[in-house]
C-alpha cells in the first residue's frame, strides 16, 4: 500500500502560570526564542478574564518588532505607493457599483511591501555550457543582484506573510546577452488577503509597480517562465492552505497576461511577446535586434528552462558522438527550438525599452547618453478605443514611462476632445493636460539611467535564496496550510529577521525530545549529536533515569558543555551602519587572507584578524557550541564565500566547505527546476 508523508508532528504547548492550562504554542502565538528561564506566561483565557493587559506594554517593544518595523528602502516604497494608488482606484469603482460612498466600503489595510533580501551574487554556468562553447566566448558566470520582495498584511492585529516574490536583476555591467534584464524567477501567495476581493488587484500591482521602477532605472526587458510548481512542490511557502488548488498553465498564463495587459495601459511595457517568437521565428523576430545564432546569445537566468535544458541536450549529444562542428546548423539551438516551440506561449518575454536601445546594450554599445524612449512603438502600445475605434493619441508621439492615460483630466489616448468627440474642454481641462504634456517634452532631455541600485544591500541568510527560507520552514515546521499557523510561523521569521544574530535552529533534548529554547543546553562533548535540556542534564548524566529506565542510559564518563542560550546579542545598529560595518571587515578578512603579514604589512587590524584565524583553526569549537568569536567569524566568511573569484583553493578559511555548502543548497533547488522542466517536456511531449 502507499504511505504519503503528510503526517504532522504534535504541536508544541506552553504552560500557563496563572491557571496552569496548557495551550498550543501555535494558537497562543507562543515565541519559544523570547522565552526566559523566569518568564511568566500567562494564556489568552486569563487575559480575558482579567479584563486588562496590565503588565504586557512593558515588554511588547522590546519582543514584537513587526513588519511594519523592518527597513524601508526606495523599492519597497515605491512599490507599497503604487499598491495604494491601484487600490484607491478599486475602491471608486466598487462603491459606484454597490451604491454607497467611498467610506462605507470595505478598505484593505495595514500592508506593508517590504525588501527582506537584496545580495550580490554570482551565477555560474554549467560545466557542459562551458566545455561546448568555451572557445567561443562563453562567460563563465554572471554577476546578478538578487532580491526577496514580500507583503505583510496585520490580520486580526497580527502581521502576516501573504506574498513573495524573487527577482534576478542583471546590470549594466553584467556581459551580454543578460545585460540589463531582470528575471522573475519565483511569485508564490497564500489566500488570506483580506478583504479577498482586492487580492488579486494587490498582487498584480506589485508585479507591475517592480516592472515600473527597473524600467526607471535602466533595465530594457523582463523575463518570466510561467510554470506552475509540480505536485508536492513549494516554491517559497511551506505546506498551502487545502483549499487553494495549483493553478493550471492556462490560468497561470492568463494571469500574468492580464497583469502586463495592465501594464500597457499604464504605459510600464511597450509590447510582451515569447521566448521563440523573439529568438526562434524569424519571421516574428526584430528587424532592430539582432542576436547570435547559437545558445550564447539566449538569455541564461538563475532556475530558467534553458540553463537546465542546455545541460541535458549536450550530455545527449556527447553521448551520440555529436561533434559540435559536425554540422552546418547549432544541434543545441534546433533541440532548444523544438521543445520551446511546442510550450511558447509559457516564456514570456516583456518589452521595457525600445529595441534599439536593446540592440545597443546587446552590441556593448556606450548607451550612457541614450534619451529616454523617444520612439513611437511605446506610443503605439498605448492605443485607446475612442468612440468604438483605434486611434494614435493626438499629442506628441514622445513617451517615457508614464504615459499619457496616467495624468488627470487627460482620458486614455490623450485626446483633447470631450467623450463624444462633439465639443472641445474647457481652459479648467485643458490645462492639466497641457502640462502633462510639456513634462513628457522635457523627458526627452533625460538620459536612461545606467541600472545602478541606490537601495543599500539587504544581507539576510534567511531568505538569500527560495530554498533556503522552504528550508527553514519544513525544519522549524513554519507552515502556511492555517491562518493560526500563517500567524505563527510570521512571528517566527519576523524574530528571525530582527534578531539576525539568534541561531535559526534550535536542538532537541535527547532525553524528552522538547526544543531546548531557554537557560543553558548541555552538549556531549564526546558524542556526535547529544544535548541535554536543564532539566533532563543531572538526571541523566549521573545516571539515575537510567537506573529506572534504559532509554535515558548514557555513559556517565562523557563530560558536556554548558551553552548559555539566553547570551546572544540583539541587534542595535541601523542597517546602514551594520551594512557598513560588514563591507569594512570583510575588505580586512580578504586583505588578511592574502597578506604576508608582519615586517611588510604595517596594518593593526590585519594582524588582529589574522590570530582570529588562528583562533578558529585550533579552537575546539562544534557547530553546535557557542563560541562567539566564531560565529561572527565564519559569518564573515559566508559573505565572502558568495563572491569569491577563486575557482580553487581560497586561501580564507573555510570558504572552500562553505562554498561547497552552497552547492549542495544550489543543486537541491536545481534538482526541483529539473523537476518542473522534465515535467514540462513530457507534458507537451505527450500532447504530440
């Protein structure tokens, strides 16, 4: 018979003190990492049955740091800005239809669009990719930003994670054929939106509203895959409430069309096409824009369809004695073409810029006196239906970004004329739009910016990547299938964010299997994997329990190390200084590396930060244990390991082991794209 792994562990309690009911830890919205050796608890029934909350002020500011109190930054504004303008919009609409003024209607509040993750990064091609077309140009990776952007709602006055989305942002300064594109790799949601009739408008505009500030920025063209995840997998959050079913292509598709279909309108894309109709069909292709006939001119993002697809069509042709010059044509592109040919509508390509601004970026081209877009195809992509028919806006053809629609007392189209077209507006009318207009002048003046990021970068280990934040989630069982455990598992990685020196793992008492989450943790300093909680650690390590029971037996010679849990620091610097602090020390840790030291280095510091790496050589330290030194070390040394150039031996310690950490998380999340492209194949395959 079959046996499904969906069985969920027993949830955690908590104790109350007051009238010693036992609560769900979940339910209660219990913090375990909070907790204190001499804390009080005290249940939600007391609470109410005192009828007051005497006492609980004082601490809330020291514990509830919400998503309200995480870091802004220019995106996350912008995007947050834009969300309230589309929803003032559907507010309009809906008290016109249901007949009632604009304060009778139900209003979604309390959201917070916040950035949690904004890192430096290095994309590596795959070796096959390499070994094929190294002689011909091939870079070996690309340098990308990523970035975790998120929404938080306060339901029931407790904040919540409902969204998340995450990009690859290539720059300027990344090699082509990436060169200022961005990918939206992952866009994941859990229905608890409320009120529910504005989810989809909330979540469509923070798609737009990121669309609309990396084309202000410089960026030419956006990429997405549209492919829902295979059963049984998660893309960002952790277990889905029941009722929300996986969308199927078509609905998936039509979402995203709909949401740039928006974005037209609002005059952020200029036109949306596909993968094959922009790269394989020549007939469809741009006249303007000119790319290379083999794989290496194909864009090659972080989890797309053609990194993963390139990889198994080499290995197929090396296995056949397919020599690459073998033939007249590319095999790999014609393999490429025949699979996306049959799933083209999925690749979705978005026009930002015009293309001979992509054209010119693709060629290397010097782009930084380049105007802003002075063409009339973003003008064309704004055409308004006046009295029932297509018609070219009446002034002028130059339009950057916003577009003529978006500017009050101006209709769609940009004409001058009254809705019938009968009577010409009044100087009240015409001179808002007249203003419009001359400002939309004075942006052909404006050169397109050179995709610099002037948002500080957001280090965050937590959610550096999907796979690790899913990760996290199944470890720490933070999942997403109840609104309580949605709560919850928010609380937990609010915790996490604000206290980003707290360990993110706890260990379990291998004597009562409960998580050790306060006081000291007693670990075996002889055994691999043994900790003992408080209360277990006496009975235990001297053998009592033992006596009455053998599943407590464990030698009494083994000596333990006391950790005190309750010793970590919290944070007290502003982003800023802390962001500034790390580039400082990891600037001296690779000096340090390199350095010869002492007569020829006349640096203090370097000498310092070389006797800590003397201290984390000789130190007899697990990763369990808690030496602080250590772990502020080895921090600095994962925020280096991310951008290190060294293909061998990194002379910094331990950067080797965790960057081969790092590929083990990178494969397991290549091993789900395998999954989700194998599935593809064999989907459109079958349909032959």
């Amino acid at each position: 018979f079959d046996v499904k792994n969906d069985a969920l562990p027993e949830e955690a309690w908590v104790n109350c003190d007051e009238c010693q009911s036992w609560v769900h830890q979940v339910c209660a919205l219990f913090n375990g990492r909070t907790n204190r050796s001499k804390a009080k608890y005290t249940c939600p029934n007391c609470v109410l049955k005192r009828g007051d909350t005497v006492g609980f002020p004082v601490s809330k500011q020291k514990f509830m740091k919400g998503a309200g109190d995480i870091a802004k930054c220019e995106m996350s504004d912008s995007i947050e800005e834009g969300v309230q303008r589309a929803l003032g919009v559907a507010y309009q609409e809906r008290s016109k239809e249901q007949g009632v003024s604009l304060d009778d209607v139900e209003k979604a509040n309390d959201l917070y669009v916040r950035v949690l993750t904004s890192v430096e990064k290095k994309q590596h091609v795959g070796e096959e990719m390499i070994q094929w077309y190294g002689d011909n140009g091939c870079p070996s990776d690309f340098p990308v930003r990523s970035k975790c952007i998120t929404l938080f709602q306060k339901i029931h006055g407790v904040d919540t994670l409902l969204f998340a989305m995450y990009v690859y942002e290539y720059d300027q300064n990344c090699p082509a054929p990436n060169r200022r594109r961005v990918y939206i790799s992952y866009l994941d949601s859990v229905q608890y939106f409320e009120p529910k009739c504005y989810r989809t408008t909330v979540y469509q505009t923070i798609l737009m509203e990121y669309l609309r500030y990396v084309k202000s920025r410089g960026f030419h063209t956006a990429h997405i895959w549209s492919c829902p995840p295979t059963p049984g997998d998660d893309y960002v959050f952790f277990v889905h409430p029941s009722h929300q079913l996986i969308p199927r292509e078509d609905m998936l598709r039509s979402w995203y069309h709909n949401t740039l279909d928006k974005a037209k309108g609002e005059g952020i894309v200029i036109r949306s096409t596909t993968l094959y109709d922009e790269y394989f069909n020549k007939e469809t292709a741009s006249t303007e824009f000119r790319h290379r006939e083999d794989p290496l001119g194909l864009p090659y993002f972080e989890g797309d369809y053609i990194p993963g697809e390139i990889e198994t069509v080499i290995k197929q042709l090396r296995e056949k004695g397919v020599q690459k010059s073998s033939r007249t044509s590319d095999p790999v592109m014609e393999h490429l073409k025949n699979n996306i040919g049959k799933m083209k509508d999925n690749f979705i390509v978005v026009h930002l810029r015009n293309r001979r601004f992509a054209a010119a970026v693709e060629r290397g081209d010097d782009v930084s006196n380049w105007l802003e877009d002075s063409d009339e195809e973003l003008v064309r992509s704004k055409r308004a239906k006046i009295n029932g028919k297509e018609a070219r806006p009446t002034l002028s053809p130059f339009d950057g970004s916003g577009g003529f629609g978006s500017k009050p007392g101006l209709p769609a189209g940009g004409s001058l004329k009254s809705e019938t077209g009968s009577k010409k507006r009044g100087l009240d009318e015409i001179e808002p739009a007249i203003s419009g207009h001359m400002a939309k002048l004075d942006r052909r003046t404006t050169t397109v910016k050179d995709t610099s990021d002037e948002d500080p970068a957001v280090e965050g280990d937590l959610f550096e990547s999907r796979q690790q934040f899913l990760n996290y989630c199944q470890t720490t069982h933070c999942q997403f299938d109840e609104l309580r455990r949605a709560k919850h598992s928010t609380l937990m990685v609010l915790f996490q964010i604000h206290n980003p020196t707290a360990p993110k793992f706890l260990q379990q008492c291998s004597a009562c299997y409960r998580d050790i989450t306060h006081g000291y943790r007693y670990h075996c300093d002889n055994c691999k994997n043994y900790d003992l909680c408080e209360e277990c650690y006496e009975p235990v390590s001297t053998g009592k329990w033992a006596q009455k029971d053998d599943r407590f037996k464990h030698d009494v010679s083994h000596t333990f190390t006391a950790v005190d849990l309750e010793g970590f620091d919290e944070v007290s610097k502003s982003g800023e200084d802390r962001q500034e602090a790390l580039k400082t020390h990891i600037e001296l840790l690779e000096h340090s590396g390199t350095c010869a030291g002492s007569p020829g280095c006349q640096l203090q510091n370097c000498e310092k930060m070389k006797r800590l790496f003397e201290h984390v050589k000789s130190c007899d330290v697990k990763p369990k244990t808690g030496c602080k030194v250590c772990t502020r070390l080895l921090s600095l040394c994962v925020l280096h390991a991310r951008l290190c150039p060294i293909r061998g031996q990194c002379p910094i310690p331990f950067c080797d082991r965790i960057r081969e950490r790092n590929q083990r998380v990178r494969k397991q999340q290549q091993l789900m794209d395998e999954r989700r492209r194998q599935a593809q194949n064999e989907l459109y395959q079958t349909g032959e």
